[in-house]
C-alpha cells in the first residue's frame, strides 16, 4: 500500500538515518516568474540524493531472514550508494552490480558509503545487462532485490519528501514540480500530497531524450522506449514502473518534456547565481518552470532538486550543449578559397567585433580551388548569427551550418 499513513511511518523509520532537507526560497527565479519559488535541496542528502529515502526503507522492512541472507541490487547512480549507506547503516551485506563501464568516481563512492559491508561486481556494459545479472544473482543466492522505484517501501520512503514538504508550508503550496525516471519520487509525493490537499498540482519532468512517462501516459501502457539520451543520466530509464504507472494517471496534472539543451543552461545558472551543483536531472524541476510560466503566476511552486552527484569532467559538454541551446554556439563547414589571405577575410569581414572562432580545422586539396573547413563560432549575442549567414554570402563564402541530428554535430558536442 501507498498511502499517507505508510508514508508517516517510512518517516519515523527514517529519523537520524537522512536529513530533513531544506526548503530554499529563489528570489531570482521568484522575480522572473512572478511566484513564490522554492528549491526542495535534496542534493544536500549525504549521499546527495534523495535514493537514500526508499532504499532505507525498503530495507529496514526486511525480516531477521532476509536481512541474513543479503541484498542486491543494480545501479551505476544515486540507488547504488542508497543502497550501499543503508547496508552500513542496518549492518546487511549488500552486492551491487554496476556496468563494467560506470566512471571509477561512481565506484569509490558506493565503495566509501558501503564501508565493508558492500561488494561491487562490474557486469555488463549498460544497465540493463547489469540488471539481470543482478536478478540472476538474487535468484541463485535467495538475495533481496532492492528496486530503484518499483516498489511500496522504495514509493513510500520516496514520499517523505512531500510529508516535509506539506510539514513546512502546509496549506500555502500550490503547485509542486518532480524529476520523473521511473516514476518513484513522483509518484510517493503526490501521494501524500494530494491526499492532504487535492487542489495541490503535481507536475513531472523528462528529458526529451529519455520521455519514457510521457510515451505510457499517452498510449495508456506501460510502454518501453527502444533507446534513451543518457544526458540526464538520472533519469535515463527505457520503461517506467508498472506500480508507479497509474499512480502518474491519477495525481500527476502534466509531465512536461524539456530539450536536453535546457536542462544544461539550468544547471550553469544554478551554479552561477545559486552556487547550487546540481547533476542533470536534479535540475530538470526548475528547466520546467519556462515551460510553466503562464501556470505558475502568484503561485508557490516547489521544485525538487533530486540529486547533485555531478561530475567536474562533465561540465565542459554541460556549458556547450548550453551555449548551443542559447544560440551563442554554432558549428559550420565552410569552403575557404585556396589563396592567401582568405582566414584574414573571413576574420575581417565576417565575424563580428564580439564573435570568437573556438574550433577551427582546415584541410587542404590538392589541385583544387576550394579547400573545406570546420568553424565553430561562440557569439557574445544570438542576434549576432543572422547577420554573419549574410556576410558570409556577401563574400562569397560557401556553408553548410552542422545541425544537431547529424552525426558530426555528436562528435563535436
């Protein structure tokens, strides 16, 4: 069962093992959306996630039996080290299964929270081969399986966001907006929340790349997407939960689908203005709120920040999907007159007093005219790109602007 009083008691259950995270007021998102906008910090978690909820849960829910026999699971993320805390925290010994080609950082983490308590087994080369691997292993050796999101206790234990939620600002949230992967954290706090106040509006969030929730919701089944942008990592998950399914067509207003490119200038100005170091889908709540605007006017909005395990290597591909999403970055090849002076030309009369060349690679032909070039232009303004389509017309200089679907523009970004 999901439900409040299953909610309440996963919360006692959980008491001196998470921290009640904060709820952070935005002035700046406030002033520009006319709302009351906070952040639900559940990056600030130890194992900065909210996994650790569900996970805890689920486990301390487990029989003198089965807590003998052991857990696992199989995750290269935030459920991993959920998993792994729980299992040093209750004294279980766990086995992780994680693919062969999860980053080492992600390792040593679920290492270092698991504290002898957890063996890792690299398996795989995705999560899925990982994944039944793991169910192999718990049918062969009578190990629990602890679920990312499909599950009462995982549901329930994720759900103690919203009691905190409503604990904190009670009658006065209208509108609360969730990250959706599996379904899990979407579907525990709207649970508890519209059960306390059914005019509270739940809203979920996907990648473009990843809209497993958004497909089901349409075609009414649950439905398996044959491939996903592992951009919002968090929440690339092919096939929603067939628990978390309904619970999503009974609460949920909308799930909202943002482009990949939002969701990377998200997490820079989260950094920029809020100091906040948010993972890619943590951030996808507040990438929703340009997609809300009209909805959320004078209202009290509740974005859940979900996660902030973000790896320091990966913001140079963050700030240039964001670049590219503002219009500030394009790519181009473009056909240079094989004589002298003709980089001068195009530097000269092309480009504008504030517009920089950040990737240039020419390749010279032999015996012919024109010779080919990658250009990659970073523009101060994203006015600036009409008027250098058109001088480079006016000086005779042949382009082909790369577009996002192509295969070069994904060897360049």
């Amino acid at each position: 069962m999901i439900n409040i009083k299953k909610i309440d008691e996963a919360a006692k259950k959980l008491e001196g093992v998470i921290k009640k995270t904060p709820l952070q007021f935005c002035e700046r998102l406030s002033k520009i959306y006319g709302a009351n906008i906070y952040f639900k910090r559940e990056d600030l978690q130890e194992i900065r996630s909210y996994k650790i909820r569900g996970a805890y849960n689920k486990m301390a829910h487990l029989t003198k039996e089965e807590r003998d026999l052991g857990v696992v699971t199989a995750s290269a993320g935030n459920h991993a080290q959920g998993v792994a805390l729980s299992c040093t925290k209750l004294k279980i010994k766990g086995v992780i299964f994680m693919p062969i080609v999860t980053p080492t950082q992600k390792i040593e983490r679920v290492k270092y929270f698991g504290d002898g308590y957890v063996q890792i087994k690299l398996v795989g080369q995705s999560y899925d081969e990982s994944t039944k691997a793991a169910k192999t292993y718990s049918h062969e050796n009578k190990a629990v399986y602890i679920p990312a999101f499909d599950d009462n206790f995982v549901i329930n234990g994720q759900g103690t966001i919203g009691k905190e939620i409503y604990d904190e600002l009670g009658g006065k949230v209208d509108l609360v907006i969730a990250p959706i992967g599996g379904g899990g954290l979407i579907s525990g706090v709207s649970t508890y929340l519209k059960e306390k106040n059914k005019n509270i509006r739940i809203f979920g969030v996907e990648p473009s790349g990843a809209a497993s929730m958004t497909e089901s919701l349409k075609l009414g089944k649950v439905t398996s997407l044959k491939n996903v942008d592992t951009f919002c990592d968090g929440v690339a998950v092919k096939t929603p939960g067939n628990i978390t399914f309904p619970i999503c067509q009974k609460n949920v207003s909308s799930v909202i689908v943002v482009g990949e490119g939002q969701v990377a200038k998200t997490v820079i100005d989260l950094y920029q203005n809020e100091g906040i170091v948010s993972e890619t889908s943590g951030a996808l709540s507040i990438s929703a709120l340009e997609n809300l605007k009209e909805k959320i006017k004078n209202k009290t909005v509740v974005c859940i920040i979900s996660g902030g395990n973000n790896d320091l290597l990966r913001y140079p591909e963050i700030l240039e999907r964001s670049l590219v999403y503002q219009g500030k970055k394009y790519y181009f090849l473009v056909e240079f007159a094989q004589k002298p002076g003709q980089l001068k030309k195009f530097l000269n009369h092309v480009l504008g007093p504030t517009d920089d060349i950040v990737l240039f690679e020419y390749v010279k032909k032999n015996n012919k005219e024109q010779g080919p070039a990658l250009v990659g232009l970073e523009l101060k303004d994203k006015d600036n790109i009409e008027p250098i389509l058109a001088r480079m017309k006016e000086y005779n200089f042949n382009y082909k602007m790369i577009e996002d679907k192509e295969l070069l523009y994904s060897y360049l970004v």
